[in-house]
C-alpha cells in the first residue's frame, strides 16, 4: 500500500473530510475531494476557503498549501476511485433517532463505480447494526464483486482538526486480517497514534461509547 498510490475519494468536507482530504494529498495519494455542495466546491476551487473557517487556522494553511498541486481535486461530482471514505453528517431527527440518509445516498453513488478490490470507509457516526444495512444494499446489487468494507469513526474536536486526525489513537473495525492491513497501512501514512483492529460491531459499539462519555462529561 505504501508502495502503490491509489486514488481515494473523500466524500463530505466537512470538519473530518477536508483535513483528511488535505493529510491525504500531503502523503502523496491522489485525492478527489467530493462534496453535493456547489458553492462550497467553488469556493475550495478559487482559492477563498478561509473565508469559511476562521476556526482551523492550520486546515487553512494546508489547504493554501496545497491548492495547487495536481494529486489533490476538489469536486462535485463523484469520480471512480480505488478507496472511498465516507464522511458525512448524520445528524439527529426530531424522533431522536439519527439520520443516516446522507451515508445511504453515499453508498449508493459509490455503487456506480464499484469494482473489484474496491475499498469503502466509513468515517461518519453510525448507529450499531449500520454496517450491516450498508453491506445488504451493496451486495443487492454488486454482490458478484469483490469489494471489502470497514467503519474507522472519526475522532476529531472541530478547532483542532489536524492534530486531532494525526495524533489521535484510531480503531479499525473490518470483517477480515486482509482488510484490516488494507486500511491500518491507508491510515498509517498521517496517523502518528496507535491503531486498534476490532470487529465492525466492537467499533461501532466504541465510537457510540465515547460520544456518550463526554457527553456526560460536558454535562456535569
């Protein structure tokens, strides 16, 4: 993996995705940076980005940095790639339950172009059992291709992005050894902080956990 560059689409640039996007295309992989969002792709393209987040100050000076480079594509449409990561909001309804329409809709533009030895990441936080749902859509219909699939949540506090996405320690939940290696050497180009191999379930269980922990903890 370290070896071979591959193309990697992020999708969403939000807080998670553009950092991610930006560490990407700084380690040398060819990245398009896919977002629904017109405007907020033309701003990324024309250079005004900084306009948008005063807050990320070192998101600003790596996307300035970077601007220009050739392996680093901002987009919106969805191009054909070799690695997909999902970083989009799910935010909650007014029944309390989330809204994973957005991470559906993903998985369902990905569809389009999936191939054999395509990876799929979800960054996005997803309720337990989720990964499931979105294995029975892909195989209803791609079942006869040979893609692997794995959930990596997020950790990330908004200001401090890229430390957070460097440093932080990461878990990788994925259905076999293969993929696990798969994604541990993808992440492994930016992130400094150790990485831990679980099943699918145990992270997404972990990632739910976590938001529930200082979720108290803002609370007291």
């Amino acid at each position: 993996m370290q070896k071979q560059v591959l193309k990697v689409t992020t999708i969403g640039q939000g807080y998670v995705g553009l950092p991610l996007s930006l560490l990407l295309s700084k380690n040398k992989q060819i990245v398009c940076a896919y977002d629904n969002n017109l405007k907020l792709i033309e701003k990324f393209n024309n250079g005004t980005y900084g306009q948008l987040n005063e807050n990320e100050k070192e998101v600003i000076d790596l996307y300035h940095s970077l601007i220009k480079r050739k392996n680093l594509k901002f987009s919106n449409k969805l191009l054909p790639s070799d690695i997909y990561i999902l970083c989009v909001p799910t935010p909650i309804k007014n029944n309390k339950k989330p809204n994973l329409n957005f991470v559906f809709s993903a998985i369902k533009e990905i569809m389009q172009f999936l191939k054999n030895g395509d990876l799929i990441i979800i960054e996005s936080t997803i309720a337990i059992g989720t990964m499931k749902k979105i294995k029975k859509i892909i195989n209803s219909k791609c079942k006869e291709i040979n893609y692997s699939i794995a959930y990596c949540p997020e950790r990330v506090l908004p200001g401090n992005a890229i430390k957070e996405i460097v440093n932080n320690d990461r878990i990788i939940g994925a259905e076999n050894k293969k993929t696990h290696k798969f994604v541990t050497d993808l992440y492994k180009i930016f992130v400094k902080g150790d990485i831990y191999l679980t099943s699918i379930e145990v992270a997404e269980f972990t990632k739910l956990a976590e938001n529930s922990y200082r979720d108290t903890n803002i609370a007291f």
